[in-house]
C-alpha cells in the first residue's frame, strides 16, 4: 500500500502546477463547446447520439505528466439538457514506464438516468470502482446510432490525432468541484 500512496504523491506534485491552475467556469464552458463540436465532426451520428443522453460528461483538457511516476487531471462540466448542472475534476496516478507529458479531452455519455443519479450522489466516483465506463469503438464511416450499449455508461477519448482507441478510464477518480 506504501508503494500506492507514494505513487499517487508524486503525481500529485508533478501536476501540481496544472491543478494550481484551475479554470474558471467560463473557460470550462467555452473549451467544453468546442470539444462537442469535435465530437460531433468526429464521430457519424454524435449530435443525434447526444441528444438522447440523460447527462454528458465533458473533459476538455486532461493532462498528463510523469517520469516513472505519472499523474493525470482535467476539469469538466456536466451537461443535462443542453444545460450546465455542475462541474467536476479527474484525477489519476500511475506508476511504471513513462516519461512526457500529454493532453486528452474525454466525453462521458449517461444513457440512464439511474447511472447518472448514482454518479451524481457520489462524493468521489471512481471509474470501474463506482460505475463502468465503456470505451467506444467502431470503424471509420459508422454511425452510433447503429450500435447497440449494454453499458448506461460510455466514453469517449480524443487524442491530437483524433479518436483515442484501447484506452481505459479505470482508476481516475472524478469528483465534484465548485466553479
């Protein structure tokens, strides 16, 4: 457990400058904006797709930072009917082979409202822990709205290079925050 709670100190203090910095609800706002835009520019049938979500969950920049030692964190807003209802951080640690750093905007998509009530009445909701979030994937040129969720929860991850595949969100712990 040592080995844990060192791991998670470290990357606490290698983003310490990034969560010193936190925004303000206006600049969360505008960045949430435009990565909705690049949701639905990315992915066949987004717009339709969102719309009958129940909450969407979006992390503009997620920054990631480590040398042996990493730790991951981005602010986000919560979006329920086209409307802000709060805001929330994620925050990660990771321990192996890394060096460098990286940003990642994540798109968190309630299907039921029973998931996104669970989500919302937690004081800290641990992906894969509190809820399972399933990663999207799909071919080039297929609409989501043809797919067919098991899962009341699905995520989606934008790299610089567009849609990120193969990446998981468990272990990053998303709490509420005051904007």
């Amino acid at each position: 457990m040592k080995i844990r709670q060192l791991s998670l100190l470290l990357g606490i203090l290698i983003m310490l400058p990034i969560i010193a910095h936190s925004k303000s609800a206006q600049e969360i706002n505008i960045l949430a904006d435009a990565t909705l835009q690049r949701f639905n520019k990315e992915v066949t049938g987004g717009q339709q797709f969102l719309n009958q979500a129940v909450g969407v969950l979006v992390f503009p920049q997620v920054l990631k930072a480590g040398l042996g030692v990493g730790g991951e964190y981005g602010e986000g807003v919560l979006r329920e009917g086209g409307k802000n209802t709060a805001y929330y951080s994620t925050a990660s640690a990771s321990f192996g082979f890394q060096a460098g750093a990286q940003s990642k905007s994540v798109v968190i998509v309630f299907l039921e409202q029973s998931a996104l009530n669970k989500f919302k009445q937690a004081k800290g909701w641990k992906a894969g822990v509190d809820g399972s979030v399933a990663i999207v994937k799909w071919g080039v040129g297929e609409d989501i709205n043809t797919m067919d969720f098991k899962d009341p929860i699905v995520g989606f991850v934008f790299g610089n290079k567009g849609l990120m595949f193969n990446l998981t969100l468990e272990g990053s712990k998303i709490t509420r925050i005051t904007r």
